[in-house]
C-alpha cells in the first residue's frame, strides 16, 4: 500500500489527475458515490492506482488494521489481492482509478 497525499495549494482537476494516470500508461476511469456508501470487504486481480477527485473516503484493510482516510488529490496504490473496505465521507465522493497489472 501506497498513500502520497496532495501538497497543491488547491485540489487538482479531474482531468489533471486523468492524465496523471494516462502518462503512467494506465487506463482510468471515474466513479462517484453518495454520503455514508459502503463497500465491503473485497479484493481485486490487479493493483488498484487511486485518486481521490472530490469529497472524501475512507479505506480499511482488516489484515492489519489500517485505515486511509483520502481527500482531493490524495493517491492511494493498493497491492493486487489486498482485503479493503471502504465508506464514503459525509460529502460524497468522486474517485479516478486505473487497474495495473492483473
């Protein structure tokens, strides 16, 4: 796990991190949730590449008890097979990710 926090002196556009993601090589996509939404605990194939748009999550991964709180600009890089949960901030959430690997 990987979590390299925003320094700007304002949060970053959508499209700025867009391309953030494309110079990598990487092929993103956005998505959004309501306040208080839930996502239990899974895994994926690939190594999840994360950036936090707008609002706010909070990621949990039970193996060790971590818990990674993002706001805009925040990158989070999860390891591919990594348990996580997560529970969107009381602003909602608008996230940009990219699968690499897997």
């Amino acid at each position: 796990m990987q979590v390299i926090r925003w320094q700007g002196a304002y949060p970053p556009t959508e499209e700025e991190l867009r391309q953030r993601l494309k110079a990598q090589g990487l092929h993103p996509h956005a998505w959004s949730n309501g306040p208080g939404d839930v996502y239990d605990v899974h895994q994926h194939s690939y190594t999840k590449v994360l950036y936090c748009v707008r609002g706010s999550i909070r990621f949990t991964l039970p193996a060790d008890g971590s818990v990674v709180d993002l706001r805009p600009g925040d990158l989070f890089v999860l390891e591919a097979g990594t348990p996580h949960g997560a529970v969107v901030g009381n602003q909602g959430v608008t996230c940009i990710e990219a699968p690499r690997g897997g």
